[in-house]
C-alpha cells in the first residue's frame, strides 16, 4: 500500500475499526438491495474488525483491571452509529472505517456474518 493509502494512526485510547462491506443482495435471493439501504446498514453497523489500537488503548488498569478487552484482528461488537466515522479511498474502491474509545467495545464475536442489528 502506498503511503497515499495509509491508514490513520488511531491515539491515545482509540481504535481504528474497519467495517465490514454489506452483501449486495438480500440473504439467500438475487434480489439487489439498493445502494442507500446497504449505507444505512453499514452506518449503523454494530460489528466491526480491530485493524490498529492507540498506545493507552485498555492500559487504565482501573478500567480494564483483566486486561485488553480485544486485540488487533478481532470482529467486536459496539453501539450502532458510534465513534467517528470516515472513510478511506484505494485502488479496490472505499472502506468504511471508525475511530472508537476503547470502553465502547461490548463484545468479540467469533463469526461476524451471524450478528444482525435489529
């Protein structure tokens, strides 16, 4: 990747979450769901992968007497439409990214394709 496409460098307590592209059709049919309702669901996404964490992310062991509550490479769940929310242009086309507090992750999901917000 050129340093063109780099991505931010989440601080302080922050992670950086990419979130996951949403299926072009309806589950199970060759029905296209149209391209606004596949951006209210990415928007509003609840599940996102852990690409990079700032260097006081989990560190308060006040906060997180246990330890980090996920690592780089995890899918996590947090509230829809948290964290700031941007997006990335490369050659493969956009991704949607976020940047969240560390206390925002409520849980490591184990296969993201069966979590569904409702």
């Amino acid at each position: 990747m050129s340093d063109a496409f780099k991505l931010p460098e989440p601080k302080g307590y922050k992670i950086l979450i990419a979130i996951p592209k949403r299926d072009e059709t309806f589950k199970g049919t060759q029905i296209v769901l149209p391209e606004d309702s596949r951006r209210k669901e990415e928007t509003a996404s609840i599940v996102g992968l852990v690409v990079k964490m700032g260097s006081l992310a989990f560190r308060d062991e006040e906060k997180f007497p246990d330890g980090p509550w996920c690592q780089e490479g995890d899918f996590i769940m947090m509230r829809a439409y948290s964290g700031t929310r941007f997006k990335v242009s490369t050659p493969e086309g956009e991704q949607e990214f976020r940047l969240i507090n560390d206390d925002t992750v409520e849980a490591v999901v184990a296969d993201p394709r069966v979590v569904t917000r409702i």
